[in-house]
C-alpha cells in the first residue's frame, strides 16, 4: 500500500489529535479520543501500516497521545 497522504499532513494531523486531547482532556471535536478511529486511520493513509485488532489500536492510540 503506498502513501496516501503526505509526511507533513499525516504529521500536522497527528499533532492536532494530540494537542486537542491535552487541551480538551482527551476529547476533540469527534468524540472520546479513547473510542477514535482517527490515529489508525491517519497510519493506514499515512504510513501504509494497518492496525485492526483492538488492542494493536489501543497501544497505538495511548502510545501517539501520551507523547
């Protein structure tokens, strides 16, 4: 799978669900960071990585919003 998305669009994203989940204590515009699809789908546009099981998806989730 190639790139869908650019490295500084998938970067400028991640940083926004970041930045929101602190600012907002973990809740954006979408719903509860905790219950998004967001990250995993930015990984799959961005980098080609697919991440389907529930527990790959939480340490990615907790792994991107705690930095």
């Amino acid at each position: 799978m190639t790139n869908i998305i650019s490295k500084e669009i998938f970067e400028k994203e991640i940083s926004m669900c970041q930045e929101l989940t602190k600012k907002n204590n973990g809740k954006c515009n979408w719903g509860e960071c905790e219950k998004c699809g967001v990250i995993p789908l930015l990984y799959k546009l961005g980098k080609g990585e697919i991440y389907e099981k529930v527990d790959e998806v939480e340490k990615l989730r907790l792994e991107i919003l705690r930095k």
